[in-house]
C-alpha cells in the first residue's frame, strides 16, 4: 500500500463516520468532524503538502508515477 491510495482510504472512511455520525442525531460532532476535514483539504490545496501525507511517508512508500512506464 502506498501513501496516496493510503490517504483516499483514510479521508473515505472518515467521510463514511461523518455519515454514520449525521445519521445516528450526532450533528455537531459530525459538523466538527467535516469541518476538519475541510481545513485539511484546502490547506493541502493552498499550500501543496499535506500533514497526513508528511505523516504516512515514514512508514509507508510514495506510490510510482505510472504514466511515465
């Protein structure tokens, strides 16, 4: 498994809890959870690194570009 598909994973499922948590009456911790999410995602846009990424690098390898093979 490599960091990017990694982090499509991860930002999946927590957008699969923030459902589960709109769906079950927890609207503000599905509030907060999405507006966290939300941030992350437009400070990876502004600024071109992400903290996930930085994060799951160490353990994880960077996936190979397949367009260039």
């Amino acid at each position: 498994m490599c960091v990017e598909k990694l982090q499509k994973i991860i930002l999946a499922m927590v957008l699969g809890i923030v459902m589960m948590l709109a769906a079950s009456g927890s609207i503000k911790a599905a509030f907060l959870l999405q507006l966290i999410v939300m941030i992350v995602l437009i400070s990876s846009g502004l600024t071109g690194s992400c903290y996930i990424t930085t994060v799951l690098k160490s353990a994880f390898p960077l996936c190979e570009n397949r367009e260039n093979r």
